[in-house]
C-alpha cells in the first residue's frame, strides 16, 4: 500500500510540474484572441504559416511568422508584428491595436485600404510604424501623436491626404518622419521643430503650401536635423535667413517647388550642408560664393531658376537617392 501511495505522490508531482510549467509560458489570451482576429482576416500567404492556436508557439509548433513574443511575468506577450510583401487585402486590421505590448509593427509593401483607426493610440510601447508601400488613405488620426515612445514612423507612398496633424509634434522621441508620396496640403507644422531627435523628415511629393519663413520660424527649432526633403510641392517665398539655425544639416532638397527671392547667405553657415537641391524653383540673383567654396557641400544644383548668367553648378548632379532602409536603424 505504501508502494502505491508513493507511486501516486509522484505522478501527482510530475502532474503539476507539468501543469506549472504549461502554465508558466502561457500566452496572454488578449494577445491570442487578438492574432486570431488578424489570421481569420488575411489572405492565406501569411495564414499558412500560421499553425496552431497561440502565436507565440506552443509545444513543439514554433511562433508565427513575424511574431516575435517576450516574457512578461508568468506570460508571454506579443511585442513585434511583422507581415510585409505579401499582398494583405483590405483595410487596416483594427485588432492590431489590442496587441497592447507592440514595440513595433511592420506592414508595409501591402494592399492595405481606408483609414489608419483612432485605436492606434492605444500602442503606447510602439517604437517602429511602418505602414509604407499601402493604398491607405483619409486624414492622419490625432491618436498618433499618444505613441510617445515612437522613433520611426513610415507612411510614404499611400494616398493620405489632409494637413500633416501637428500632434505629431507630441512625439518626443521621434528620429526618422517619412511622409512623402501622398496626398497632404496646407501648411507644414512649424511645431514639428520642437522634435529635439528628429534627424530625418521627408514629405516631398505632396500638394504642401505656405513658406519656408513660416515653417522653421521657431530660432532654435531642428536641433538634430540632417536630411530635409521639401520637393516636389507648392511650397513659395524666399528663402529665410533663420535657415543657417539648422546646424546640423546635411541634405537640403527644395526642388520643383514655387520658391523665389535670392539666396540668403547664410546658407553658407550651414557647416555640413553636403547636398543642396534648388533646381526648377524662381529664384534669382547670385549665387553666394561661399558656396563654391564650401568644405562639405558636394552638390549644388541650381538648374530651371532665373539666377543671374555665370552662376554656376557644383558637383556631378547625380539625383540624391537614399532608401528608407538606410535610416532604419
């Protein structure tokens, strides 16, 4: 009898070493009920490769592909959502943004449709948005701006359309803002210079207006500026002297946009301006011939204004053509 009862205390024991340790890598049933609703919506280039219940894996089936999940306590959660390049149809999936522990979601090079949902304010860890290469449209919803902890956002090449929403300006980590090959008007936030980390800000090939004077009016503003992409808009005026403020610049592209006046000399103390675009606008005059001289600047294409005869290209004139991957990290 004693045999048996010792046998039963082990089995009993090996039981709940079993059920404690299941219970242990359990997946939190937001997370799982969330995945679901997003697998039952998707075409099946992405569904067949997810199998069984939990994203996360559960015994000798793997995670999901382009779910990366973490420990949290005795659950785990979802923390990274990356689909991209397989054709997902149809709109934004709102249950993305019950996946309350996203550090980052990447969906681009898809077929996403209609507007980016409120709800996407609720990713209150979300550090990458990358949602380029979409047919996604419609405003901007203020909620973005609740992504504090935000460092890159990717929203180039869709249809958005509306004014850039100046909460993104609420996004004190920000370093790299893609906004280009949309539909976006009015005016370009001027509260965006109070971005202390944003290195990168492209919203060229857009329908923006206004000045330049009105967009970096703020002295003090771009601190950590290097790349600044304006072309191809309907953006006028001159060119004001409150540029040279952007210390750190690097890449200036004003091209094929409604600009006039002559250049401010104070471009040239810009200290690391390396490539300066300003071909098929109505600027005139001469060119300041600090630029010629210039330690960093490699390219100045002047090209379509009406400067006065002897001024002068610099460089190769090699169109500028970085990928967003380049900035990704």
């Amino acid at each position: 009898m004693a045999s048996f009862s010792t046998l039963s205390w082990i089995a009993v024991f090996l039981l709940l070493l079993l059920l404690l340790g299941h219970g242990h890598c359990k997946t939190v049933k937001r997370d799982v009920k969330a995945l679901n609703e997003i697998k039952a919506s998707l075409g099946w280039r992405v569904v067949y490769a997810w199998v069984g219940d939990d994203p996360c894996g559960d015994g000798d089936l793997p995670p999901w592909s382009g779910v990366t999940c973490s420990q949290q306590g005795d659950y785990r959660v979802v923390t990274e959502l990356e689909v991209y390049a397989v054709s997902i149809v149809g709109p934004f999936p709102i249950a993305v943004t019950n996946l309350l522990d996203l550090t980052r979601l990447d969906l681009h090079n898809n077929k996403l449709t209609g507007p980016i949902p409120p709800q996407i304010g609720r990713l209150k860890h979300l550090k990458i948005l990358n949602l380029r290469w979409n047919k996604l449209q419609d405003v901007l919803p203020p909620e973005i701006g609740e992504l504090k902890r935000l460092t890159h956002l990717y929203l180039s090449f869709n249809n958005f359309k509306g004014e850039i929403p100046m909460e993104l300006a609420n996004l004190p980590e920000l370093r790299y803002l893609y906004l280009h090959e949309n539909r976006f008007a009015g005016k370009i936030p001027p509260e965006l210079g109070n971005l202390k980390n944003l290195r990168h800000l492209d919203v060229s090939n857009n329908h923006l207006t206004g000045t330049l004077r009105d967009f970096i009016r703020n002295g003090d503003g771009f601190p950590s500026l290097r790349n600044l992409y304006l072309n191809n808009n309907q953006l006028s005026g001159e060119l004001p002297d409150q540029i040279s403020n952007m210390i750190n610049l690097e890449i200036l592209y004003l091209s094929y946009n409604k600009l006039s006046g002559q250049l401010t000399p104070k471009l040239v103390e810009i200290p690391r301006l390396t490539y300066l675009y300003l071909d098929h606008n109505a600027f005139t005059g001469k060119i300041p011939d600090g630029l010629y001289k210039h330690h960093f600047l490699k390219e100045l294409y002047i090209e379509g204004n009406q400067f006065k005869p002897g001024a002068k290209p610099k460089g190769t004139h090699k169109m500028l053509d970085l990928t967003d991957s380049e900035f990704l990290f």
